[in-house]
C-alpha cells in the first residue's frame, strides 16, 4: 500500500500527477489519499496529521510533502520504521510519525538520480522524485538503493506543541487542530490535567496566547507572535461525548486520539469562542 | 466493493483513517468514495445524497456516516438488502437508501465489540466501529456475526421531503439539494406536476417557505423556520436539457434522477434567486 | 487503469456516482482521479489541466468531462492516441492534450446507445454515457464497437493561450493558471523570452489585460472583455525555485511544466499582485 498525504489540495491536478506517476510503475498498488487538505505550506500542520493517521496506517510506504523549501539544499529523504517507509522532505514533516511508530531503522538521502522524473524545472518534487521513489520501495527495492545512508537523528524536526502545568496548578496547552466540525483539539491529553478529569467536573478555560497570521514564513514554520490575549474565560464541563452536552455547553472531551478537545454540540466551537490553531489555552480545573 | 459516504471533509484526515483501517485489513478491497462533502452533521443531506446514488451502487458494503450522536446511545447498526449491506448510525440516514434497494432483508446492532478498535475517547465512530465491521463484512463475515438482529421496522426515519398538490392544481415542493452549478433540485418529479411538462411550457415559480438557519441542531436535524417568503415570482420555462435555455432565463428540467430541477444556464440559479436547501417552491403551470 | 478528469467538486456525488458505475462493471479496474476541481464549466481550464498532466498518465482510458452543452447536439466522442483512449465532450476539452500525446490515431462518435445508461433525463452524461463507455474500453471492447467513425480533424478546439513576442522584445503571454499557492503560471515557456532567462536577471512584468468576469457563458467559454489594466509594474527577478527568492520578492522560474512562473516564497502571487486566470501579462528584461 502507498499512503499519500500533502498540502497539494485537490483542484490543481498534483495529486493526480502523483498517482499517474505511482500507476505508470504499478497499475494495480492500492493507493490511499490520507489527505491533500493540509494548509498550504504548512509543515507543522502536516507533521501533526501525519502523526495521528500514523498508528493507523496501512503497511507499505507513505509519502509526504508539505515542501516550501522544494528544489533548494533541503534534503529528500525516506526514513524506514517496522512497518512503514516514509518518504519526503527533511524539513520536521516525517519526525512525529516516525518516532511514533517506535523510531526510524533507517535513513536514506534520495540521492541517486537514476529513477528521479526528467522535469523542465524543479518545483514539484513529489511527482519527480517522492512519487517515483515510493513506487521503486513498493516494487521491492530496497532502501539502500535509493540513496546515501543518512543518521535518523540528522533529521531536522520541529518544536513540540505546549503543554505545560503552571504553578498554579493550571494547565497551558497548545491548540494543534481545529476540525471540520469546529472541534478545538488540544496538545495536552487528560493525564496531563490534575486531577485527572471525569465527566461532570467543572473546568474553566482561557486564552494565553493569540496566533496572528504572519506573512512571512520561513522554511514552512509560520511564526507566531506572542498577541494580547483578550482576558476571557469560559466554563466548560467534562464531558464523554458531544451530544452529552446541552445546547451551547462548552464541553471537554478526550478526543479519539487521546487529547483534550473543547467542543460545543452541533456547532463550531472555534468559531464561537475564536479560537484558532497555535492558540495556547489555559485550562484550570475550578 | 467497499463505498463511502461521509460529513468529513477532505482535509482532517478522518477520510484516510477510513482507509487505512480498512486496507491494514484487505490490502486490495476496491474502495469508492461516493462522498465525503455532506454538510457537517447534516443527517438529512446525507441521507438524500446516499438515495440518489443507491440504483448506481457497486454491489457490496456501504459505509455512511453523518452522525451527530457519535458515543451516545443512538444504535451502530449494519442493514442488508439484496446487493448491498449498509453499515453506519441508526439516526435515519440510511433507511432511504434501503427502502429505494427493495428494503431490508436483515438488520443487527453492531454490538459485538470483538472487532471494534480500541479509542481513547468515543467519537470517532468511522475508524473504530463501521470501518472495522466493513471489512469483516467484506472479507466474508456474515452479517449475523457482527450483532444482534434487530427488526428493520425498527430503523430511525427522517420525515420525507414536501411534494403536495395543492387545491388550485399548484405543486408545493421542497429544495432537497442546491449542486455545484446552482441547479435547484426539487422533491417532487414531473409525473407531480398536472398537466405532465412538456418543453416549451410555461410555469411559474413563487417561494412558500424560506429555510432560516437554525443555530441549535437536534440529532443532527436542523429545525427549519416558517420564515416569511418575500412576494416574488418567476416565470420559467420546460426544456430538455440546460442549453435549450436563452441566457437569464430559467428554465425547469427533469435531472438526472427523475426529480424537478430549476436552473439557468451557464450560471447558478440558486445564487440568482437567492433560494437554498430546504426552502418550498410553489410551481404554478400557465 | 482508468482517469477522470471533471469540473464536478467532491461535495455533490457526482464522482462517486462515476466510480460505482465503473465498479459495477469492472470491481478491481485500478481509478486515478486526476482532479475534479476545474472550475464549474471552464472547459478552457478542464484543457489545459488535461494538457498539463498528459504527459504523465497511466495507460488505459481518460474519461474528461467540463461539459455545459450536455444533452445537446454537442457530440460525445473517444478518441484515441498511443497509449491512451480520451472518452469526453466534443467541445475542445480533449484536444490539447491529444495533441501532446501525438495526436489523434482513430476517433469515434458515440453513437451506440446499447451501453448507455437508462436515466430520466439527459444532464449526467458522465454517469450515463462516458463512465460506460470507459468502462467497455477497460473491458477490452474496440473503440470502433462504440460508435460510428469520425474524423479527428473534425474535433472542436478551443484558441490556444496567447504568447507573443512584441516589438520592443517584450513578451505578452496569457496567466493560464493560478495554482494553489497562488503562483501565476503563464502560457509562454523561458525559450520565449531574449535572451532566454538565467537566475539573477531582472524583468520587469506588467499587466496589459483585466479578465473581466463575465456572467454568460456560450459553451463554456467564458468571454473576457478587455479591460483596461490599471498601469502598474512590478519588477521581478529570474530564480531556481520558490525558496531563493527574498521575503517579498516577485520571481520567475521555470514551473514544473517547463512554462514561466510568477510567485512570491510562502505566500500567493496572485493575490499580492490582484492577477487572475486569462489576464495577459508582459515580460521585459531590463
């Protein structure tokens, strides 16, 4: 199986260039788009993805782009773990998913040209030389082929999302994910609360840090300034499921992938509070 | 065949979950994404968007979910009819559907939790319930196997969209769909209208009830407000196909699934007319 | 291995109605969607995706379908090259990138009902006529069993982008295509350029036509009335790729399609300069 996830979108036609490419080489691989709707550029973003598909992911090789450095010193590589090969930029994209598959046993820079696509120019990778590497891994080649031996830990790999216990007792915590529903998912998960939460406790919740949109990004890693958060603060409740919720209840659950989650019940709570991703949250149990 | 209809989105990677779970167990099971656009949490949508595709679907499992209730005590039900095993919530997104296949031969609650993954928190049904009971129905499982059989006359229905007569020989009928191209799909089909259409005929169009969005969703339903219809009437006419029609003039055509449609041609008639899902029309032949 | 190419977006069914059909007849055919992003009816953008990703398609049949004259005297046609069996609208669609696979060997009107779907009404002919049709080639049916011959030379095509040199030395070329990053390809290659551009060369790049968005469309080709360009020039530099550019600096590179590219790294070109698709714009080394 190849599992394909990047920031292409769906409108341009990359994507389809991707799995032309794959079914040039093999018409019949089982192919799955985990998601082209990572946002434009954004590495971490993708690194975040990647690593919460990760336990899920079918065995095989998995490429990744969210490139903004495409064509330039930044290495390409494929990093293999037990099941698993990613291939990609080494720009922090892979490192998450990697590691939560139990660490890299390998590491290749895809440095032999011979099976990279001719191209006038060199500004898509993923169809010149991840998709082609990909398709020379699932048709038996070994990693070594492909390239130099690289050290795992030459990787390069971005900071982790916060979550911090404060001396107060309080939680701060990063916001990694807002979802299609509006779900505010957080980078800390309910062990890091104390004490641990149980549905019916009361948790009162505020904002530390406002992300605001920076124009300028470097190598893919929006910074983030350190805005004034408006002092508010909201009560939630902890809660086991979204519809255990009353109408207009901000809720906190344990999302499906072990993290905490603010949520309201069948409307957005991002929206509602104006929250957004690379926000920090502080949640303090009253 | 292994098809899907969801709420997700492309861009959480919740589709990818989808199928990742389903080829880690049958590497090569031939998926179909019918789609995974249905509103957020919009049970009726969805539910008439698996209606329309149901005649066309491959034999084999179906994977619908639009599932408000997601972790509570609303039913994880798996609904055979002759070619096609429906599997997803039971909150009346499939009955539909089912009813259009010829009905339900068979029905359990998927409660055997053998096959289920196991989840940090419940609300992410489609990877570790329905995804899991589809590929042990694809691999061969027998439906029997999954859950205890419950009575198909048992299944949640949603109310039916409106397409009444009315006494002055009018059609009153209800907005099921506005497509990407602005055409106004309607309930009811030409054999609703008296005298049956015929290109070329004159007939107009008047609004009886104007959808208001309704910020508090219960089930997954929003409430529809009587709102008051602004006084408007548009003239149109019958034709075959859309290029029959002159520029701005709206034209009244049988669609693809044998249901009324208003359009223009070359742009969207729903923008024109300021008409969405779920509003009433009133068509009046002249 | 079977490829789809449309303008139907993700949200409304459309495409998974083309899988099932697909399916129904041949469960295991391996299917690349392209894209189903063109632009609703742009037929001009459907063929210059088409003509972009030619070069890379799988062998087996293309089924392309940007269509706004369905169910009209428009013909459905097949049309074969080398490798790959085009299934489409005869309104330019398919042409471009015929001609960049070498051109037509064998073309067919279809004609032959006998494998069309049943439907109420004319509007889906992707459902209907072409899913099918593409399906019977995949089957390994002759192109000349679906329909009665036609001439290539016969097929519609749609006025090639325009790059030209002017007098001064300058170049005027038409923006093609705004990609999701909001780079501004443009339909003249480096070769149209004197002297032809190295990395480090300054152009200064003007605009010399406004798209104008104009609300009737005749079969599918939107008209662009020739505004007037607000006089306003940009000076630009030649680079390798997008990340050897300076924050803020305008670049031209060579895409990965071998045309001229216009892009800022890291964030939208188009939207920074306010170029859309069909503007015209001129190059001047200085």
């Amino acid at each position: 199986v190849v599992s394909l996830l990047t920031d292409y979108g769906l409108d341009d036609g990359f994507v389809g260039a991707l799995h032309s490419v794959l079914r040039r080489r093999l018409p019949k691989v089982p192919i799955v788009d985990l998601t082209h709707g990572v946002a434009a550029q954004d590495v971490r973003a993708g690194s975040l993805a990647l690593r919460r598909v990760a336990p899920y992911l079918a065995p095989g090789v998995v490429v990744a782009v969210v490139d903004p450095g495409v064509g330039s010193a930044r290495r390409a590589v494929a990093v293999a773990t037990a099941d698993v090969v990613f291939v990609g930029p080494d720009n922090g994209l892979l490192v998450p998913a990697v590691e939560a598959l139990g660490g890299a046993t390998q590491a290749v820079e895809l440095a032999d040209r011979g099976y990279w696509l001719e191209a006038p120019g060199p500004t898509f990778a993923g169809r010149d030389i991840f998709a082609p590497a990909a398709a020379e891994l699932a048709a038996g080649r070994g990693l070594a082929d492909l390239g130099s031996a690289i050290a795992p830990a030459s990787l390069a790999r971005l900071p982790a999302p916060v979550a911090r216990r404060r001396q107060d007792g309080s939680l701060e915590t990063e916001v990694t994910w807002v979802d299609r529903y509006g779900n505010i998912h957080l980078a800390a998960g309910p062990g890091d609360l104390s004490p641990s939460p149980v549905p019916g406790d009361a948790v009162s919740v505020s904002r530390s840090r406002v992300a605001v949109e920076v124009a300028e990004v470097a190598e893919g890693v929006a910074e983030v300034a350190e805005g004034v958060a408006e002092p508010r603060t909201w009560p939630a409740r902890v809660a086991r499921t979204f519809s255990d919720l009353a109408p207009g209840q901000l809720g906190l659950v344990v999302d499906s992938y072990g993290c905490l989650d603010l949520c309201l019940f069948g409307t957005s709570a991002a929206e509602q509070l104006g929250i957004r991703e690379q926000d920090l949250v502080v949640l303090s149990p009253t």
